[in-house]
C-alpha cells in the first residue's frame, strides 16, 4: 500500500479489509482469502486545493456528503481519526471515526462488520451534525475500484403501478456525460460502463429500485446493495446509485436520502458488500445480458 499514512487490517475467514488508522474514514484495500489482487484502487498521487487544504483521493472507499458542493463536499480528512472495537454479536467490528469538519460541522464514521460465514461485509455510514444549525445532506458512499471491468446499474423492467402507467426507470446525466460515450451501453435491463481509460468523465445515475450495483473484474463479481425508499427525497434529481469513470479508476457510488439533520441528529446508510469469484475470467466478448445473467447468479 502506497499511502502515506498507516494502514491495518480487519479479517474474516474469507476476507482481508485494510483501513487508514490515522485519517479517514478510508477503506484502502479489499482481499479474498489467499489472493493478492486489491479490489479497491489505490491512487495517493491524486490530490487538489480546496478552500480548507489539500484534500488527498487516496483512493478506496470514502464517505463524502451529498449534494455535491465545492464548499463543503472534499474537506480535508488527514487527522484525528478516531478507530474503536465495537461488539457486532457474535464477532467484534469497528468504528472509524472521523472529528466534525471546519466547514460543516458534521462529524462522519463507518462502522465495519465482516461477516464470518461468507465473503461479506455490512458498512454503516453515519453523519452527525455536531454544530448549532440544521444541515440538509446526505450520506454518500463512494466505493474507487480498479479500471478493466465492466461496471453494472440496474433498471426495474416490472409495472410500478397496477396499470403500467407510470414511468419506472431513470437515467441522470451530468455536464460531462455524453449518450455516444462508447463506454456506455444502455439496455433494457440497465446501464454498463465499461472502463476503459479515457481522459473523459462520464458518469449515470438513477433510482435503483432493486438496490444494488456491481462491478465484474477479472473472474471477481463485486456487488454493493442498499436501501430503496420510495416515498424518500434523494439528492441528485432522485438518485440512490451513480456510477463515474474516467483514466484512472471507476467508482460505484450509493446515497441515502436527504435528511435535515438537527444540532445533535444523526443520518445513517447501510451497505452490504459481497465478492463472489467467477467460474472464468471476464471475456471481452460477453454480451450485456449475460453480464446482468452473472450479477443476478451471483446474488442469489
């Protein structure tokens, strides 16, 4: 691991999750037993200016707050990390806490439970406003993972309404994402980015009503899955799950919904993490069906 902060691990029987215990929350590398292929990115090289100092990418899984603002989104996280043994029954898991930022005062933590029967882990995501105003946010979990594969978001293709009538899918575009973007491939069943390293973003997002995205790379299927509310608000006109890419890493993003959080209140998002190994390598000539084929065997 190249960063520059230290970094310890988390095991199961099935799984090695390696966390920043000095900064964060960061999740930095994720491994199935007896493999020594990192499942999550690594990019310590990445790094910009904000207005409160420079905010290092780092690369893995972080929590950020939605929506996305240049004032308040990237804030710096390299101190002060907080890291405590909590007892998830029947084994321990952590807490990595995170002190409230200088320009939101709100605090954020991960809590990491690895289940020790399969290679599975639960995320919960909290932010508490520790200031004196209420914040509206939410919670959004941004998984950074390795270019090479295909990532995967799901459309419901079922009736949402007893007639039919209403619509039951959407896709959000943002600035820099273009429909003839030969990374995007939009189906009947969902979206698949491909991730090939272009210097252009593209990013998607929709309502995913059957609350999962994934990613197939290599002969390895990792799949994130959360919550789906639909009498909810969500920020990004709707949006529960997005996916960005561009040269050097993918990243499947989930996102509670937006909660005005009042001095003291606390929002939390839950996320399941499952790495399964596929029977074969990825192949380049796999159709888009048999790729969602793959997902759904998967998650059975």
């Amino acid at each position: 691991m190249m960063s520059s902060h230290p970094v310890n691990s988390i095991h199961s029987p099935f799984l090695r999750l390696d966390y920043l215990s000095t900064a964060g929350p960061r999740l930095v590398g994720l491994y199935l037993s007896g493999s020594t292929d990192n499942l999550l990115v690594e990019t310590p090289d990445i790094s910009w200016n904000t207005p409160y100092g420079v905010y290092h990418l780092v690369g893995g899984h972080r929590l950020w707050i939605a929506p996305e603002s240049r004032l308040f989104t990237a804030v710096p996280d390299d101190q002060g990390l907080g890291v405590t043994e909590i007892g998830y029954s029947p084994h321990a898991g952590l807490r990595l806490t995170q002190p409230p930022d200088s320009a939101t005062r709100i605090g954020r933590s991960i809590d990491i439970y690895l289940d020790p029967a399969s290679p599975t882990l639960t995320l919960t995501h909290c932010l508490t406003n520790a200031g004196s105003q209420p914040f509206t946010c939410a919670a959004w979990s941004i998984t950074a993972l390795p270019l090479g594969g295909v990532a995967l978001l799901p459309f419901t293709t079922t009736n949402v309404d007893a007639g039919g009538l209403q619509p039951n899918r959407s896709l959000v575009l943002w600035p820099y994402t273009h429909l003839d973007d030969p990374r995007l491939l939009i189906r009947d069943m969902g979206c698949l980015l491909h991730t090939d390293p272009l210097r252009s973003a593209c990013k998607i997002g929709s309502f995913d009503r059957s609350g999962w995205l994934g990613y197939i790379w290599k002969d390895y299927f990792f799949c994130k899955q959360f919550s789906a509310q639909t009498d909810l608000v969500y920020a990004d006109q709707m949006c529960n799950a997005e996916i960005y890419v561009k040269d050097r890493f993918v990243e499947l993003e989930s996102l509670s919904s937006l909660a005005t959080l009042e001095p003291g209140a606390t929002l939390t998002h839950v996320e399941t993490w499952r790495i399964r190994r596929l029977p074969y390598p990825l192949d380049a000539t796999s159709t888009p069906e048999s790729l969602f084929a793959i997902a759904q065997d998967a998650l059975k």
